[in-house]
C-alpha cells in the first residue's frame, strides 16, 4: 500500500462489520457476488470477514482472496483479535490474495479494560507490538485498531498507535465502535494523533465508526480535514446495530463538495481529479444488489440511495427542475448509475438481445445460470407487454442469487375472498427429494401459504418482516417480496420477485427457511469454533 496522502482510500467492510447487522447473513456464494461487484465498483480493500469466527467465514475470506484479490484487483483483508490463533488463522485465509491484510485490534477504553478484557493499560500496551510483529510474518501489510478510541484516554491512545507503527503497521485505524463522538471531537482526535504520535508520517490513518446517534458520516467527513486518508464504510451504512458510515454517502460527499475538501488534500480548489477510486455509476447497482443479498430493505429517504432520493413531489420544485435542473439538484441521477427506466425488451426478442443487455447491466451469468434467466424472461413477457431494465434486474436475481433449494417450492394455490376462509395449498420437494402437500387456513392468503408451508418444513420460526413492493409501475408490474423471520434470535431474510405477489410471498418465505435449514444442517462443522461477533 503507498502512503500516498493525497486521496482518500476506501476501506470497504460491508461483508465483515456490515454482515453483523442481525439477519444479514450472507452464504460464501452472495459474498463472492459482492466482493465481485465491490471491486467492479472500485474500493481499495475490501474487509472480507474475520476468518477465526467460523468456518464460514474461513471459506468465504479464503475464496473472496482467490477470486477477487487478483493482481490488479482490490487488497483483501481479514480481521483478527490481538492473539496468536485469530491472526495465524487469517494469515492462512488471505494466502491465494496478490494483495492480502491482516486487521487486528484490541480495546483500549478503560471501561473495555476494566469489564470486558481485564488488563491493565500497560499489558494492552505489550501485547500490541508483539502481535503486530506477529502479524507481519505473515503479510506486510498490517492494520491496527484500538477500538473504542473514540472513548480511549487520548494520551494512551498516543503510545499505543507509536508501538503499533514501531512494530510494522502500515494503516492506524481509530474505531468510535459505540457512535458516541461529535464531529468536531472525531476531527480534535484525528488532529491530535497526527500532532502527537511522533512516527504517524510512517502509516496511514483510517477511521472507523457506528451511527448510533446517525454522526458516522459527518465524523468521517471532519476526521478527513485533519489527516484520515482511509474510510471504512458499508453499502448502504449497514452494520452492527445502527450500522456503519455508508460509503455511498461518503463518496458522494467527497465528490459533490470536491472543492470544499481539495485543500485539505493538498490540492486547488478548483482540481477537477475526483478524491476517491469509486466509480461513482457503480454505486446504484451495488445498493441494490446488497439490499437484495442481506434482505436489509433501503429506506426510501436515504441518501443517495434511496427510492425518493431524487424525486421531486412538490409542485414548486418540480417547475424549478424542469426549468433548469440545479435549482433544486446538486447531483445527477445519472452520476450513481440511476438510469432512467429504460423499456429495453419485449416478447421478441431474443437469447442475444437478452445476453447482451445482462451483460451491460454487470450480470456475469454462466450458460447454464443464463438458460434458467432466459426462461424466466420468457415467461415474464408472455404476462408484461415492456421490460424494463429493473425488471431484468429483478428476474436475474430472483432466479440466480438464491441460498442452495433444500427445499423447493413446486406449487401454490390459494383460495380467499370477503366472504371466504383464505385458504392455501402447497406443494414442496423436501432435501431428500420427497414431494409433500399440504394445507392450511390463514388470515389471510399469505398468512395461509406461511402456515402451510411450514406445516411441511416444520422448523419453529416466527415471521418478523414481510414488505412488498412494485419494481415498476403498471399493474402488470413485477412484485418484490423480502422477508426476515427469527429463529432461536438469529434472524434469516428471504428474497423472491413474481408478477404474482403471493407466489413470491411463497418463495421468499421458503428461501428464507433454506437459509435457516442450511445452518441448523452445519452446526455439527461449526461445534468446536468459538462464534465471535465484534463492533
Ligand atoms: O467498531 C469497531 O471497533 C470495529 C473494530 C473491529 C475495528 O469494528
Ligand atoms: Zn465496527
């Protein structure tokens, strides 16, 4: 990594902090799908998992590293406590990346001390230098975070990022793991690091920090005036409780208000040179394909992301834009990829038309994943007149980004009215092949499908999120279902896209019980690994 300061690195860590928020769990197959598309988006490092947790997480770092962590591609990185197994392990996990990094870190706050770690200052202060060195015998590029710093005493702070550096760390993170800072307390603390720290010109330095009170984004921003070069961010903001600093936001942040931050890069206020490696048209795509992946729904008022993002509903604003567009626009829909909803295909066309525009979507289907896609397609417009990119979007994932079927949906049929008992039937291939149907009545027709089905599956769970919306317009509209049921406190979401909304009631409640039934089928591989879940 150079230590070149004079643009911001993006640290992306949706699949590692951003796959702790509860029920975003995500296979080794959807983690590959978004360490592809994170580097198709252009982020520095991506943050893979922590490979001592699980085997799951094992694999999935060890295959992002082999897939993704390719020469020219991104730098892959694992997390790791300050021992010996948690690092060795992630050592080994990272071997297929050209370009892998161990992340380790201890708490430093003396309330982590005191309750959580029982150590004195000085022991914390020991073991940092020791495993830093211990961590670059296996990779030369070694992060350190103290977390909690933004509650560390900031004098301790100072000696621990000097042994830290002295030991070979090539990137200081400082972590507000509980989101307690203020913008202007983030900035003093950044400051006084770079002021006081006397080997800091040797590393880089990288923030990191929760929502809790929704300030991660304007401490980023501050912490950037003062010296962080390197963002660690989340699609989305999703993370550990209220989540992390959303990259999106960050990077557009960056870019809209370049002017504003060139200075404290080092550079004219007027430089056009963008402040990150994002390719910015990435960003759209990228929110959706892991808000479809994790289930975690984007609020439509989000920033940047979100469905009303760039809506405009009142009649004041809507004559202001039409009569010229910066009246109440700061950046074009188009610069986050947001393409207008183009009707691209009908019942006419054909495989090539279809293969290219996936293609030109980002969709990387093998022939057998496309042949499925293609059928579905077919089918869509023998009921939609015009398909749109999204409804493409919708179909492709629907078809190919789902959990391993342990069980498979084979039919649906529901009966309901005013003045009618709704009632369901279904039909279900069980993981040993058998096909079993049976029935139930409901409050109403989903409600009835859910009972049914887990009169078949029968695993305990409690339905605990249902949301369905439109992908276009129409009545003939593709209807996206996503659902989260909870299971023994773990939560486990399910996605499916149908023009018929109870059939993909249907399938997004049994893709969730295949998520579900693949873990309970792996607990016995996972006994005897510690399950570690860090902020
Ligand atoms: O929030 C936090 O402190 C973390 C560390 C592991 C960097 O996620
Ligand atoms: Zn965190």
């Amino acid at each position: 990594m150079s230590t070149n300061q004079d643009r911001i690195i993006i640290f992306d860590t949706t699949l590692r902090d951003g796959e702790q928020s509860p029920g975003a769990t995500l296979n080794v197959d959807e983690k590959i799908t978004i360490a592809r598309q994170l580097a198709r988006l252009g982020v520095d490092v991506i943050e893979a998992g922590f490979p001592r947790a699980s085997s799951g997480d094992f694999e999935a770092v060890q295959k992002v590293a082999e897939i993704v962590g390719v020469e020219d591609g991104p730098i892959i990185c694992g997390l790791a406590r300050a021992n010996f197994d948690d690092i060795k392990i992630a050592g080994e996990a990272l071997k297929p990346a050209a370009k892998g990094r161990i992340h380790t870190f201890i708490a430093t706050s003396d309330i982590h001390l005191e309750y959580k770690l029982k150590k004195s200052r000085s022991e914390v202060l020991a073991i940092i230098p020791e495993m830093v060195a211990y961590a670059k015998s296996f990779v030369d590029d070694v992060e350190f975070s103290p977390e909690d710093a933004g509650r560390s005493d900031p004098e301790f702070l100072y000696q621990v990022l000097e042994a830290a550096i002295s030991a070979g760390a090539t990137t200081v993170n400082i972590p507000d793991t509980v989101g307690y800072t203020t913008p202007a307390e983030f900035g003093g603390l950044i400051r006084g690091i770079k002021e006081n720290v006397p080997n800091i010109d040797q590393a880089i330095i990288s923030v990191h920090g929760h929502n809790d009170l929704g300030l991660a984004v304007a401490n980023f921003l501050e912490a950037v005036k003062y010296g962080a070069r390197q963002l660690e961010c989340t699609i989305n903001g999703i993370g550990e409780r209220a989540g992390n600093a959303a990259l999106e936001e960050l990077v557009m942040g960056l870019h809209v208000r370049r002017q504003y931050f060139n200075p404290f890069l080092g550079r004219a206020p007027e430089s056009t040179e963008p402040l990150t490696n994002i390719i910015t048209q990435e960003i759209y795509k990228t929110s959706r394909l892991v808000s479809t992946l994790t289930g975690m729904m984007v609020q439509p008022n989000k920033a940047i992301v979100g469905s009303n993002a760039f809506a405009h509903e009142s009649g004041i604003h809507q004559d202001g834009v039409l009569k010229h567009k910066l009246t109440y626009e700061i950046m074009d829909a188009e610069s986050i990829g947001l393409t207008t909803n183009l009707i691209v295909l009908g019942k006419h066309s054909g495989r090539n038309a279809f293969r290219t525009r996936l293609t030109e979507l980002g969709f990387d289907l093998s022939e057998t994943d496309l042949n499925k896609a293609f059928l579905r397609f077919k089918d869509l417009a023998d009921k939609k007149k015009e398909i749109s990119d999204w409804d493409l979007e919708a179909i492709v994932k629907d078809e190919i980004q789902q959990p391993p079927e342990l069980f498979r949906l084979e039919t649906v049929q529901v009966s309901c009215g005013d003045n009618s008992k709704p009632t369901a039937t279904v039909v279900l291939t069980t993981p040993d092949g058998e096909e079993l149907t049976d029935a139930a009545v409901g409050t109403g027709p989903v409600d009835a499908v859910y009972k049914a089905i887990n009169r078949v599956v029968n695993v305990p769970n409690e339905l605990i999120e249902f949301s369905v919306k439109s992908v276009t317009a129409g009545i003939d509209a593709i209807g996206e279902v996503t659902i989260r049921l909870s299971h023994e406190g773990k939560i486990y979401s399910g996605h499916a896209a149908n023009t018929d909304i109870i059939v993909a009631s249907a399938r997004a409640y049994v893709s969730a019980l295949n998520r579900l039934y693949a873990v309970i089928g792996h607990r016995k591989t996972e006994e005897g690994r510690s399950s570690v879940v860090v902020g």
